[in-house]
C-alpha cells in the first residue's frame, strides 16, 4: 500500500506478502488477519495502528505497543511495531506528511487523525495552539462542530491548558439571528462527542449554536451546548478545563458531561442554562456567566464556587436528582419543584429566593460549613 493510504475495512493477507508503509492509517475498527501463505511485513521504522491483529493462532487486541521482533508470530514480519490503543501527537504547526506518533513528529489535522487513526482507548496529546480549522456537520444539524471525538478516545492538552484552545466561531454575518451573539445557522461548536471521551487540559471557547430565534425556548441537540455537546450521553469526562466565552440560546457551555477541576466563566446564553447543563462538577469554579442558571439540571456539584458574577440565579433544577455537597453560592437558588430535604450539606447560600426554605430545605442545610481552628504552633524559645 502506498504511503498515506487509508482503509475502511478489514484486511485479511492470505497468500502473498502486504508491506504497509510508515505511517498507513488503518482505521478505527480495522482487524487485519493473516492467514495460510500469507505474509505482512511492517519494516523498520513503520507504526502500525488498528484495532487487532490475528496471526499465528493470536489476537492482539490489548491496549499497547508491540514490536514485530518480540511478537514472533509467523507470517508477521519486519522491524517495526504494531500499535494497539495508540498514542498519537497533533499541532497546528505540524503537518499532515509527519506519521504523528511523536511529539517531534505530529500531524496537523485533528479530525483526520480521530477518524482514521483512533481506537477506543487512543490518546491524542495536542500541542499548543488554536485549533480552529476545519468543521463536520453531524447528522442534519444547523450547528457545525469543529471536532467530533469518537467513543472511547481521549484529548489532551500539553503545556498550559489556556495555550492549547480549541475554538468555535460565530454564524456567517447573514445568517446570524439579533441578540444572539452571533448564533444562527451554520455557527461552529468546539466539540461534539461521541461517548466515554476524556478531555484535559483544553481551552474551549468562542463556541456558537444554532438558534432560529432570541429566546427561543426550544432546545435539541443542534442548538445547545455551544463549548461541547454530547446530546443525551453523560460518560463524557472533562479534567482541568477551561470553558469560557461560548454562545448559546440555551446551553452555552457543557451538557452531559463530568467536569472536575474546571473554570466554567464569562459563557452567554440569550435565555437559561449558561454554564453546564445536566452535569456533575467537582472542584470547579463558576462565575462570570450571563444568562439564567449557569448550573441547570445539576447532578452532584461537589467542593465548588458558584461566584457572585453569575448574572442571574446559581442554579435550578427539579425534582431531587441533584446533590450540594462543601459549595459555596454566592448568588440565588431557583428551584422547580420541591428539593428533597438532604439535597444540601455543609453548603453556603448568599440568597435564596424568597420562599425557597418553606419548599423543605432546613436552614441548617444552607449554613458555612464550621471552620476548625488551625492547631497552636510553639513559639520556638
């Protein structure tokens, strides 16, 4: 096969001999088999990722690398190496001609790496820098996505988390709808994924969303979730984040998502849900978020800030699916329907709107948590 040649499915070697090149994409879900007379060779220098191998009356299908001189498997040879759940490398100053297996050596296009290169289990370190070429449609969405993570991959940031940026963009000038920010048909997202992702130490900002009307209520998956939507699937693992300057009608930040260690500040939603939407967040801070309930639909908010700059109510949601845990929350609580009464520990409230505590919410639940005193330290003689 030629260099840079891709595939999209199996490869079964069952007489002759298949030398694959330096840096052959086999795909995400390729099982390249060989069987009877067959031979691959993989030559030196040569890191061959898919999903498995079967050769020799052995599966490699265990997340790895595997050099072809310690497999020993007959009708595999050569001495490069087959990659399982591989590491691969991306910048926006490498290029599309590196093999993108080494930090020195990185591809350019982030999805074309996702699509042609990655298993469950790949990780994907990316480089400093904005990445803000290229979008995919998914599906019939009016909304475009900059980057579609497929299931099982993970995302990583190298360096400082506020240099490596991955950044939507508004709706083309004539399709922009008023007092939206820029949101309208055809406006970019920062990420769409496909289930159990991980993302770390990332930037996402400047994320838009469809919308066909100022404060329009409706939401689907096309016109929510500016910074990064995962529709209905909460695998999704956001690690020492940054989520910040995204546009929405409803959702301008993240849905369906864990969030931990991350800084939820400064999103727009024209109508509700402006900082994270039906999510978990532990150790994170949220402030600076224009637009009712930065938090909406909450699952656990652990250990977190809900700061003074929100411009409308900390957070609403019905029913008692959500849990408060050693928060502080410096602005309001809104709730639909009554919480259950454990639904606040050792949490702080600035304010909570009038009639809140006569919905089952015992003071004692909205109260500083006790501050121990620090211990007495001997003056040294």
């Amino acid at each position: 096969l030629a260099d840079g040649a891709g595939w999209t499915g199996d490869i079964n070697v069952t007489g002759g001999k298949l030398i694959l090149s330096s840096f052959y994409s086999a795909g995400a879900d390729t099982t390249i088999t060989v069987s009877g007379d067959g031979e691959l060779n993989i030559p030196e220098g040569c890191k061959i990722p898919a999903r498995r191998l079967v050769a020799g009356g052995r599966t490699i299908d265990v997340t790895g690398r595997y050099p072809v001189s310690e497999l020993q498997i007959p009708g595999v040879t050569g001495g490069g190496e087959f990659w399982v759940g591989n590491e691969l490398y991306v910048s926006p100053t490498g290029s599309d001609d590196n093999d993108g297996f080494t930090r020195e050596t990185p591809k350019k296009t982030l999805q074309t790496v996702l699509d042609t290169m990655c298993v469950e289990g790949t990780t994907v370190y990316l480089l400093p820098g904005v990445y803000s070429n290229g979008v995919t449609r998914v599906g019939t969405q009016k909304t475009l996505t900059r980057v579609v993570v497929p299931k099982g991959v993970a995302l990583v940031g190298l360096g400082d988390k506020s240099e490596v940026v991955i950044a939507g963009e508004a709706a083309p000038v004539e399709k922009q709808v008023a007092n939206t920010h820029g949101c309208g048909e055809d406006a970019v997202r920062c990420l769409y994924l496909k289930g159990n992702a991980t993302i770390r130490n990332l930037t996402l900002t400047q994320g838009h969303v469809f919308t066909d009307g100022y404060q329009n209520q409706s939401k689907n998956n096309e016109n929510h979730a500016a910074a990064a939507s995962a529709v209905t699937d909460s695998s999704n693992t956001f690690i020492d984040c940054i989520i910040s300057n995204n546009y929405a009608n409803v959702g301008a930040g993240l849905s369906y998502a864990t969030l931990i260690r991350c800084r939820v500040c400064c999103n727009v939603a024209s109508w509700y849900a402006s900082g994270a939407e039906n999510s978990s967040l532990y150790n994170c801070i949220v402030d600076h978020n224009t637009g009712a309930y930065p938090i909406h639909h909450c699952g656990r908010v652990v250990n977190c800030t809900l700061g003074p700059g929100n411009s409308q109510d900390d957070c609403r949601y019905s029913g008692t699916a959500g849990r408060f845990y050693n928060t502080l929350m410096m602005s309001y609580i809104n709730v639909g329907t009554p919480p259950s009464p454990v639904d606040f520990y050792r949490t702080y409230c600035n304010y909570a709107k009038q009639g809140f505590l006569e919905q089952g919410v015992p003071a004692e639940r909205l109260a500083a948590p006790r501050m121990r005193r620090p211990a007495t330290v001997p003056r040294k003689q």
